[in-house]
C-alpha cells in the first residue's frame, strides 16, 4: 500500500456540531470543548460559526465562545462565515487565526438552502469577499467546492463540474496575487464513495498537480473510513474531522447533510497503518466521551467504545 | 479499482445480535426478526446459536426460534455450535440446512475464553466433529480461524500462524475426504486494517489459490467497511455482516468482541460501486430500523438513518 507517511487533521467538531445539535448546549460546554481539544496537538481546530442567529440560533453566541476559549501555541483557531458580515464578526473578536477562503457548493438547490445564494452569485461574493481579506491583510488560501460528490436534492455531481468551479476560483484567487494553499472538496451530505474519490481527486490533481487536497468528509452512510482510505492512496494527506462524529446524530431522524467522519477514528485507523497524526489519541478518546456527555446523546465514534488498540497490545505484553 | 462483480453476503444479525444483547429480547421477536431476513433475499441467514444455556442464557430459546421461523426456498438457514452436543441439538430441530465446519481460534486465552478449549484441544474437536458429521451425512464445507487479526488478551496474530492453522485444518479435511468450500479467517475483535487484511489474504490465497475466502468482520473501531474494500480489491468476494450492525452495540460500555459490520451498509457500498449483491436493500433498511425497535437501543447501522443514495437520486430525477 502506497500511503503517506503523515497527515494533517483538522478537528471541526466544535462548529459541525454545536450548529448541528437540537438541544441548548451552554456556551460553557462549547467553551470546555475547545479547551480540552486544545489538549490534544491539532494543528488546526474550527471554533465556532458566525452565521446569522436567526438561522443558526444554536450558534447565537459565537462571540461568547469566541473571547471565553483559552488560545494554546501550536494550534491555529478558525471559524467559520458565509458572509462578509460573518468574516466581519469574526474579524472583530481579534481571537482567531484567520485565512481566508472563497468557494462554492456544485449543486444549485443546494446552494440556495445552505447559503441562500445562487451557485453565479457565490462568485459574486467571492470578489466581495477578496476585498475585504486584502482591506484586513487575511490571507486567501483555500478555494472550496461543497456537495462536491452529490447532492439530495439534485443527485450525482458531474466531477468535470466541480473542476470547472474550482478553476475559476482558482484563476479568481491568482489574479488577486493569493497564493492559494489548499483546494477543498466537501463531501457535504455523505454521497462519495471509493470510486468517485478517486476519480474527482485524480481529475483535481491531474488539472493542479501542485496544489494540496484537503478532503471535508461525511459518514451519512457509513463510507467515510474507506473513503479516506481511497482517498490517501492517491496520496491525499489533508482532513477534516470531528470528534465523536459531533455534527451528525444517527439517531434524530434526520436527513441529509449529517455525521462528519469521527476524528479519532480516523487517527486511529493511521496509527494502525503506520501514519503520523500528531494527534494525542489517549485524550482525544476522553474528550469524545465527554462530547457525548455534552451533547447529551450517544455519538458514533466506535474507538471511545472499542478501545485504542494500542492500549490492548501495551496490555497483553504486560500480561 | 478491480473489483468483483458480485458478493455473497451471509445475515449473521440473529444469531449474533441476541447472543451479544443483555436485555431479554421474546422468542417471538427473534422468529420475527429471521421472518424479516428472509423478504431479503440473502442466500444465508444464520438463525441462532446451540450453546450452553448456562453461559449464553440469552440462547436457551434457541430450539423454538428454530421450529418458529418460516423457512423460505432459496435461502439456507443455518446455526452455530461450539461442541458435538451443541450440534447433536441442532441436528435434532431438523430445521437447518447444516453443513459442517472445524475450526480453532488464532490467541491461546481467547480460545480458552470462547469454548473452554486449548488450540490443540479444537484440533481434537475437530476429529471429534469429523466423525460425527460423517455420521449425520453433514458436509464438511467451511474450515475457520477466529482472532485471525488480533486478540484483546494476547495482542497483535502471526498471520504466518493463522496460515499453519489453516494447513493442518485443511489436511484433516483432506484426509476426512471433505470438500472445502471456504476458508473463513474472522477478525473476532476488531483487529484488522486494510493492510493486515491484504497481509493474510495474500498469504491464503498464495498457500490456496483456488480456495473460496470468507471474511468474517467486526466494526469495533470503525474499519469495517474500509477493510471490506481492501478484501474485495484481492478478490475476495463472501462476507459475513449483521443487519443494522446487530451483535455490538458501542453504547453499552463494553470492551472486546463486539460490533459486526453492518450489512445494510456493506450492501449499499456494493451498490454504489456496481457490485451486485441480491440483497432487498429496500427491505433490509426497513428490517434493520425494526431490529433497533427490538432491542430497544440505538444500534450502528448509517444507512438506515442517512438513507440509501439510490432513493435521493430517483427523487432528484423527478423533481
């Protein structure tokens, strides 16, 4: 198996799943999360999401989350925005490492309900929004494609499509002088699968051989381990994940975009391949447990359940 | 990605999910879980365990879920045992289409764990078994290795361990006249990673190349599926699962042996990557949400809450 030997994991617990969650969870709890993931050396860890309180009431006070987390050196904090009012809020707080990022979802409807935005108008904003990164000196970094793999409600997403996005935010990014670090390709509401992967990833990478893929995947439907799997033998090396799976509850009847892939699941399954994290997976298991107590309802993570077994070995050679 | 055409997947859900529930589940429930099953379309169900009452209570009802069901044509319904009196009860129900397997465990302390047996005493089980299924005019069909991947008591399995096991199982076999059909290696506590997978299959396969495997895997930290892939990806093309993922159930605190990958997912992976499978998907997603109706607790299954992509891509088209 040709796999890389590190990879880089973004933990966006704290933001997929305090937007997702039902149930009032106190800015307390948010503000514990955060802290104890800032235990466990990510490189990156997404906060909180400025979006509009009338849409997101469960995110009303990213403000308070944002001032009430304790910053730890080595760990870069992000959030999350649709809008330049968002950025604006978020710029405001002066509490966050911010880059900037311009992107677009692949399917129109689903444009529409997660932004309120035509798929043509997301390139509007996106000039908007390379205007006020270079007013705020934040660096433009990242172009992003959502519901890059399919939608509910408009189907399969034609990968030759999503390329074209991806190129014109690219050529939007390098006229602006950006140096653009990361193309990101959502799996929004869980419809990739090993396949389909590897043929929009190897289209990606045949079209920006330089560039770097960071891979935003959902567990919808179970598929998530083996997508990464196929997704970094072709040498991917770029996640994003949450802790316990927050941000999608199995068991809420829900439908639709749900249930990142479980971070330390994920970091599990590389220490099992031999590949490097530098995630602290002793205490990331805790934080999952206490993120099921958060929440106050079981998550899907199975190694806070099954055990690390590095534990295991370290027990039977004791034995 | 080379991959088979088709798979044949066998329903281990009954037997294993009301081995491993602790709550009291009816006779009656069980029987209707297996009626269920069988509007699916599996070539096997596997119906229920002839164990020990006084070390699997759960089982005492085993003799009336077999006389219970409704037998459907096309469907093999078959049982574990652990021991000749175990079979001679199965035997007796005269409702199961039995073939015969000998088989031993790869870890010394789980051996003694699952059956009261050393590794050498399964072997002198296995001759005991021999004899008996000649006398019942039971087929020798399956030849098995569990712990195949690992052990919680004793660590990581020699694979090259797992292989001499398998030889002497197969010379006994041989010199019984038997015909072998499958080598099923079981990764019983969730060990296996894509690449201990591909490890021991090639080495199987190398050893017996003309020799059916079947993999029989448990989800305990959650690479079920991608490891499912790795198998299918040399070949292999015969599964065991549990609908909804009926025989571990991570909320409950335990550790060890636990969770068997989830056949509604392992189905609709198939499906997304053209492989045909047989299996009512439709159906099963229904059986699966009335398994967790029966057990009374939320059980693994993704598919059966993030629903199959088919029925989204069909909505999509008529919208």
């Amino acid at each position: 198996m040709n796999l890389p030997k590190k990879i880089t994991i973004h933990e966006v617990g704290p933001r997929e799943g305090m937007q997702f969650e039902k149930g009032p969870i106190s800015t307390e709890a948010k503000i514990q999360l955060v802290d104890m993931l800032s235990e466990c050396n990510f490189p990156e860890i997404e906060v909180t999401s400025f979006v509009s309180p009338k849409w997101v009431p469960q995110m009303a006070d990213a403000e308070q989350v944002a001032t009430g987390f304790t910053r730890k050196v080595g760990t870069q904090y992000t959030c999350i925005y649709l809008n330049t009012q968002g950025a604006a809020r978020a710029i405001a707080t002066g509490r966050f490492d911010l880059e900037g990022w311009i992107g677009t979802a692949a399917s129109q409807i689903f444009s529409k309900k997660n932004s309120n935005r035509t798929i043509e108008e997301n390139f509007v904003e996106a000039e908007r929004r390379i205007v006020m990164f270079k007013e705020h000196n934040i660096p433009l970094r990242t172009v992003n494609v959502i519901a890059a793999f399919g939608c509910n409600f408009e189907g399969a997403v034609d990968p030759d499509k999503v390329v074209l996005y991806v190129d014109r935010l690219m050529n939007m990014a390098n006229e602006s002088g950006a140096s653009i670090e990361y193309i990101q390709l959502a799996d929004t509401m869980g419809w990739a699968n090993p396949r389909s992967i590897r043929d929009l990833v190897g289209k990606v990478q045949k079209r920006w051989p330089s560039q770097r893929i960071n891979l935003h995947l959902h567990d919808t439907r179970g598929l998530g381990l083996a997508n990464v799997l196929a997704a970094m033998e072709m040498g991917v090396d770029d996640f994003d994940s949450a802790v316990a799976g927050l941000g999608g509850c199995p068991y809420g009847g829900f439908k639709g975009a749900a249930g990142n892939i479980v971070t330390e699941d994920l970091v599990h399954m590389c220490e099992e391949l031999g590949i490097e994290t530098g995630v602290d997976l002793d205490r990331l298991t805790e934080v999952a447990r206490e993120a099921e107590r958060i929440v106050g309802h079981p998550l899907p993570g199975k190694v806070m359940n099954g055990g690390r077994l590095e534990g295991y070995r370290a027990r039977a050679q004791a034995a």
